[in-house]
C-alpha cells in the first residue's frame, strides 16, 4: 500500500514507513539530500521526531524533513548531522 501524501503550504510530504509519530512537529530541519538513509534514534534525541520525505514547494527541491518536537532537539540534530 502507498503511503499517503500529507501537503501544507511549504512541503508536500510522504511519511518515512519507521516513523513512530507521523505528526509534523513545530521544529524542522529541510535536507536537500533525498536517497540519504536517516537513522533518527542514532541522535538520541529527547523528544518526539518524524521523518519525511519531502518536497519544498517554493523551489520544487526535493529532499527530506526532519521534524522535531523539542528546540535542544534541532540543535542536536543540526550539530551531528552529516550529509554522505
């Protein structure tokens, strides 16, 4: 079964099948790095996180975001992340 598109005014969505929460968090990170494999529990993140793959809509780039439900958590994940 295909996974169901989620669009909003920035993005249109597509839920990572491993998500635990398909919720769009408050905090996002956009990674311009489409066929990355993104293991979200290596961070170790405090909070609630959700993965997506993504297209951002202003410029048509596709990639990946990253949502998260805590600021300390965007600021791990901007800090330990990196791109192949």
């Amino acid at each position: 079964m295909a996974a169901q598109g989620i669009t909003n005014d920035e993005y249109k969505l597509f839920p990572s099948p491993r998500n635990r929460h398909r919720t769009i968090f408050l905090y996002r990170v956009f990674l311009p790095h489409p066929y990355m494999l993104i293991d979200m529990e290596s961070y170790g993140l405090k909070g609630k996180y959700s993965l997506f793959g993504a297209c951002r809509l202003a410029d048509m780039k596709m990639g990946q975001l990253v949502t998260l439900e805590l600021p300390e958590d965007e600021v791990t994940f901007n800090a330990r992340f990196i791109p192949d």
